[in-house]
C-alpha cells in the first residue's frame, strides 16, 4: 500500500473518532463523564438517516443527526446536573436507551430490524477517495476549533474552572451548571456529527453501526490527557491500527483481534501512568452542589 | 428522629438510620421509575397504534402466566442475578464494576473448559464445584486486574473495566475463532461433564424452557454475598470503605486491601454467572454468549439498590421485560423493551438522589 492512500484511509476512519473524542474533550473537561459517547453517536447516525431518507438531502439529515444528538445529550444533563445522578449510571443507561431507541424507530419508520433503506450521501467521486465529503474537512478541523475554543475563549476557561475547581468557578460568578449543559450539548452535537459521517458514509443506518466507536474517542480522551489536540493524535494512532492491520493481513503476523485490542491496551497503560500518568480534571464525576 | 443528631445532608450510616427510613429511601425509587417506564410504555405502544391493556395483558401471559414463559424468565434472571449481585458488590465498596460483560464470558469460557477436560461420567457433584472455580478463578482474574491497578496507580476502576471488555472479549473470540471451534461455528465442542439438570427434568410443565440448577446456585451465591456483606466482618470493612473511605483507614481498615478483594470477588461473582448458559442451556461455550447481561447487570444492581435479595427481585423485573418483549414481538416490536430498560435506569439514578433529598427535607421539617 503506497503511503497516500494508507493517509486517506486512516483519516477516513479517524474522522467519526475526531468528532466524538473533541466533544468528549470539552464535556469532561467541564466535569462530566463521557461514557455517553457511544450513544450520541449512535443516535446521531439514525437521525441522520431519518433526516436524509425523509428530505432526501443529506444537509437535512445532518441538522437532524446533531438534533437527534443534542435531545440525548440534554436527557444526560438534566439527569446529572439538575438530578444529580451518577454520572456513570446515566451513561450505562443513555448507551441502552440510545440502542433501544434507534432499534425501536428503525422498526417503526423502516420496518426492519437490522438496517435502513439506502439514503443519499456526499460526494461519492471515486478519484477523490472520499475527500469530497464536506463532513470529512470538518472532522479534521474540529479538534484544533476545540482547542481555540478551550484555551482561547472566555467560555473555554470557565469549563476548564468548572472541571477543576467549581467552588471557585462559582465564586467568582461563574454558573458552573450553565457551562456544563452547554459543554455537554456541545459533546452531543459533535459526537453525532461523528455518528452522521459514519451513517451518511455508509449511506444507511445499521443496527448499532458505531460498534464500540464511541468507546474508542473515550480512549482517545484519556490517552490524549484530555487535551484536545493530543486526543486527535490519538484518535490518528488508534485509526492507523485499521489500515495496517489489513496491510499484514497476508503475513499472517498479527491476528485481527490483537490489532483491535491496542486502543483499550493504550488507554489502560496510559491511566497506569508507565509512561506519563494521564490525570483527569479534578472534579470530573462529581455532581456539584 | 435521627436526623437532628446528624449533620445535614449525611449519607445514611452503617447501622444509624431506622429501617422505616432506609425502606422509604430504597423502594420509592424503583416505585417511580416503573410508574415512569409504564407511561413510556403506553406511548410506545400507541405509536404503534396498539391497545397498552391488551398488550401489558399479553406480556404478562407470556411470562408469568405460562410454566414455559416462567421458566424462561427464571433462565434469564438466573444470568442477571449473578451480573447484578458482582456489579453491587463493587458498588457495596465504592467501586464501579463496569466489566461484568467480560467477567462473564470468560467465566463462562472458563466453566466451559473444564467441562471439556474433565472425563465423560464424572458425576455433577465434582463436576459442578469445579467448573464453578474456574469460571470463579477466571472471571476473578479479570476483575483483578482493575483493582490492583486502582490500588497500585490509582487508575479509574470505571475505565480500565471498560477497556478490559474490549480487550478480553477479542482474546476470548480469537481463542474460539481461531483455535478451539467447531468447524462453521463460533462455539467450543459440547462438554463432557458438569451438565445441569434442567427445571424441566424436575417438573415436566417447564418442558422447552432453559431454567436450570443454576438459578438454585444464584440464590445461594445471594444469600452468601448477604452473610457477608451483614453479618462478616470483611463485609463490614467493605462497606465502610464504600461509605467513607478515609474515615475506614482512619479506623484502621486497608482501603486498598478492601478495594483488592473488593472487585476481585465482584469478577469471580459475575464470572460464576457463566455456568447458566454453558453448564445448564448450552453445554458449550459460544462466542458473544454474554452479550448485554454484564451492562445489565448495572440496572439490576441499581434497581435492587444494592442488596443481595433487591438484586434478585430486580433480576427477575429484567428477565421479565427481556422474555415479555417476545411475547408481545406480534404486534409491538421487542425493542420496544430496550427502550424501557434504558428508561428504568434513567429514571432510577435521577429518583435516588431526588428522593434522598425530599426525605431529608421533610423529615428536618417534621423534626422542627
């Protein structure tokens, strides 16, 4: 495999990681938990292919795969800000309903329990190996416009005073609850964003299509410390994995199942600190008072 | 009443609050969230333009109201209840066990494995103890290695079990994939010994249904986890940790100790869970066999608030749900029960705090 198409294929993969493992970024960096990912994504995908089967546009269906991310992530806001639940708990349980719910309408709008009919998508030009799908240049703009937005913005410092020290935050006059639903909405639209690539790529919806895709941007989080350009980088590495894998596939070195192990391998000797402890933000899980 | 001698906002202490209180505070909760889940029920059922008397009718026919249907549910809970007391032990000491989905796989692979080395005709009571090791030994493996890096580097127990799954969950299929299957399946051979007897066997009105021995074992496992947790001193320790870790050390109790033995146990409980399906349905180990009971076991735990015998009863709700999604799958969509599973641990985990909060309230009122 020459080196560009290997390039092509790894940011095609890495795009749905980028998405969700920015949004990730701003919504723990502000102290909540993002085991949610995983279901704003899946969410995401299916709105989009309801938006985009019923308009037939696919611009249409990404409006309605962020709306259909933003109504999950507004349900695990009220359910740890305003109520205070385990933060963990609401992610277990987002996860479930985000499956039950895209199972559920995908029987009811599509009749079918396994896969949406064909919808359309962007670009398809087979020169342009996908680089003319308009999503694809947003996904890699994405992290470093988080970056700006957390270290360069006024709304940036106060999630960042939010996750570490939301007495302080609060003290000087910060509502630290406000910054927190809206970085929480923010997660959600983006992780859906990243669903909506995935479905619109694919041009249907499947049965939970994101296949533990969410679970992977969480790694990137934690192996990239929460920064959200280290956790592009890393959403880079772990979407290299794919592309070389199928590249030793003929040699037989390495099976597949220890290739898919590498991102969760990282991620666990990343938060043993063998090399550099990833610390998360210091008030990351705790409701605030 | 207690709460004038307590500070505001107090958890509830090891053996400080009446049990009128304590019950209040555990079952209004659950209370709720079914009340919650029936009205999101009722509009997922009018969405399919279907009557919710007659479909809640037939959920319950096909349950409870058939020896078949019973039996299933008591198949399925027989799986939660192991998931779910593993998940509320950890959460007894703090600790968030997210990895019942691979403790019990390879518990399950575990129990499998033995079953297959030991001898054609070794009788079911050496059989069943030691497949139940290993599937102990296995799941327990698994669970230790996040408590030992909680205890050694402090890495979150939530997210190494998270990845864990991943990780072991692609061993475990590349083992069965790659080596041991039956050719054109994912499953290990059938085993030579430790197969349980089916309820079915003891009265012939279960005929079909997978309920099994192992739904006695769960109960049993329930009530050692409940002499433990009450009436052990280790359980005492355990749950003070979980109460207040610092004040525990300060008392003299290795923290770390307690989170060690803490999750490694949660590991072995929920990897015991693996003889339902491999030593009592299948008699084989098949890949994915685990898929969403270690997730739901979290909603068990949380469901029967954290107690042995709440564990049971919440098992038993969520065996309900999953078998009535397939008695009603002829005129609502089974899926219409993943969305209730999710809606009950929503609104579980928002009523527990919101619930504490009221009672406290109102009992500082009454007390002033």
């Amino acid at each position: 495999m020459n080196p560009i198409s290997f390039l092509t294929q790894m940011i095609r993969i890495a795009i749905p990681y980028l998405f969700a493992a920015s949004g990730g970024v701003v919504a723990e960096r502000s102290g909540i938990v993002s085991l949610t990912l995983e279901g704003f994504m899946l969410s995401g995908a299916f709105a989009a292919v309801l938006g985009t089967n019923y308009s037939g546009s696919p611009w249409v269906g990404v409006l309605s795969g962020m709306i259909g991310g933003l109504i999950f992530a507004m349900i695990h806001a009220v359910a740890t800000i305003r109520y205070r639940a385990d933060q963990v708990v609401v992610g277990v349980a987002i996860n479930l309903l985000a499956i039950g719910v895209t199972r559920f309408f995908l029987k009811l709008f599509f009749a079918s329990s396994s896969n949406s009919p064909r919808v359309a998508g962007f670009g398809g030009n087979p020169n342009a190996a996908g680089f003319d799908n308009p999503l694809l240049w947003i996904g890699i703009f994405v992290a470093p416009l988080m970056a700006f937005v957390i270290y360069k913005t006024p709304f940036g410092l106060r999630v960042r005073a939010a996750g570490e020290h939301p007495e302080a935050a609060e003290s000087v006059g910060v509502s630290v609850k406000r910054v927190r639903y809206v970085a929480v909405a923010i997660s959600g639209i983006l992780a859906a964003l990243g669903g909506v690539y995935l479905a619109l790529d694919q041009h249907q919806f499947t049965d939970q299509m994101t296949a533990g895709r969410g679970f992977i941007a969480i790694s990137a989080v934690i192996f990239g410390r929460w920064d959200p350009i280290r956790a592009a980088l890393a959403c880079l590495l772990f979407a290299a994995a794919e592309p070389l894998q199928i590249q030793l596939q003929g040699s037989h070195a390495i099976p597949s199942q220890f290739v898919e192990m590498i991102p969760y391998a990282l991620t666990i000797i990343a938060l043993a600190g063998v090399v550099g402890r990833a610390v998360p933000p210091a008030a990351l899980g705790k409701a605030e008072g | 009443m207690s709460t004038a001698t307590q500070p505001i906002g107090a958890k509830p202490t090891l053996a400080g609050t009446p049990w009128r209180e304590r019950a209040e505070e555990a079952l209004i909760p659950p209370v709720v969230a079914l009340l919650v889940a029936l009205i999101c029920g009722d509009l997922l059922i009018l969405s399919y333009g279907q009557s919710p008397a007659a479909v809640y009718r037939l959920l319950l026919e096909g349950t409870w109201g058939n020896a078949y249907g019973f039996g299933q549910v008591l198949y399925k809970a027989t799986t939660l209840a192991f998931t779910g007391l593993a998940v509320s032990f950890g959460l007894r000491a703090g600790l968030f066990n997210i990895g019942g989905e691979s403790q019990l796989a390879a518990g399950g692979f575990a129990a499998a494995l033995t079953g297959l080395v030991l001898p054609m005709g070794t009788p079911l009571i050496l059989a069943l103890p030691l497949c139940m090791i290993s599937a102990g030994i296995a799941g327990g493996a698994v669970g230790f290695v996040p408590a030992y890096l909680k205890t050694r580097f402090g890495a979150h127990e939530v997210i190494v079990t998270i990845m864990l799954n991943f990780i072991v969950l692609a061993l475990l299929n590349w083992i069965i994939a790659g080596h041991l299957h039956v050719p054109e399946t994912l499953h290990t051979p059938e085993i030579h010994a430790g197969v349980l007897p089916r309820l079915a066997d003891i009265d012939p009105r279960f005929h079909g249904s997978a309920a099994n021995l192992a739904l006695i074992v769960a109960v049993f496992v329930a009530v050692a986890v409940w002499f433990y947790l009450f009436r052990a001193r280790g359980g005492y320790e355990l749950r003070a940790v979980g109460l207040q870790p610092d004040a525990a050390e300060y008392g003299g109790i290795s923290v770390g100790r307690v989170w060690l033995r803490a999750l490694t146990f949660s590991g072995v409980i929920a990897g015991m869970g693996g003889i339902n399906y491999v030593l009592g349905y299948k008699h084989y180990y098949e890949d994915g066999f685990a898929s969403g009971a270690g997730f739901l076991g979290i909603a068990v735990a949380l469901v029967g608030r954290n107690h042995p015998f709440g564990v049971l009863v919440a098992a038993f709700f969520f065996a309900t749900l999953s078998q009535g999604g397939l008695a009603i799958h002829a005129f609502v969509p089974k899926q219409m029960m993943d969305v209730l599973q999710g809606v009950v641990i929503l609104a579980v985990a928002m009523a527990v705090p919101e619930v504490r909060r009221i009672l406290l309230s109102s009992r500082r009122m009454k007390d002033a």
